[in-house]
C-alpha cells in the first residue's frame, strides 16, 4: 500500500530526511481526518473537498495511491453534489490512512 519510491528520490536516499518527512506525515494526516469526520457530522461538504484536497499531496508524497485515489473522489463527489457517497468514502479514506499509518511506523523503525 506504502511505496516510498518518491520520498526515497526525493531525499537522495537520506534516512534522517525520511524520517523526517514520514514523522511530518503521521503528525499531520491525522487531524486533517479528524476535521474531515466533523465535515461529515455536520454535513460541510465544500469545507470537506478542501480538506481531502489538501491531503492528496502529502498522500502523495508518502506513495499511497489507493488513498489519494479515494480523496480524489471526495474530492469530485463534493463537487458534483453526489453527497450520498461521501460518508462511505470518507470510511474508506480513513481504513486506508490507519493501515498506511501502520505501515509507515514500521518503515520508519527500518530506517
């Protein structure tokens, strides 16, 4: 699920700036979900699309393209009023960050 290949280039291979960026990631990513299931709460569905467009780079950068691929569709379905849709997406974002979350903990201890 978690293909550091990215953040490896990017850094030049340097384990102290992975750990870095890995650390900003965990620290980060998850209040930005916490704001997302408040959005959900209160059915605040442009304040919900920001907040899963701002994730999509860090995501990125972390090489979690299942999860960017279900903020990208937050993200759309937002935006084309498909409200029906997000709180499952939101569900699925979320399983993903956790398990990604976990990976990217033992990736940081193998650095």
């Amino acid at each position: 699920m978690v293909d550091l290949a990215f953040l490896e280039k990017f850094t030049k291979g340097d384990s102290a700036k992975m750990q870095r960026y890995i650390r900003m990631y965990l620290t980060e990513s998850s209040p930005v979900f916490e704001k997302m299931e408040a959005c959900i709460k209160n059915k605040d569905w442009a304040k919900l699309a920001i907040c899963a467009h701002s994730l999509k780079p860090q995501v990125e950068f972390m090489g979690i393209d299942s999860l960017k691929q279900v903020l990208m569709a937050i993200e759309n379905k937002a935006k084309i009023k498909a409200y029906d849709a997000l709180e499952d997406l939101y569900r699925e974002a979320l399983q993903l960050h956790t398990t990604s979350c976990e990976q990217l903990k033992i990736h940081l201890k193998n650095l």
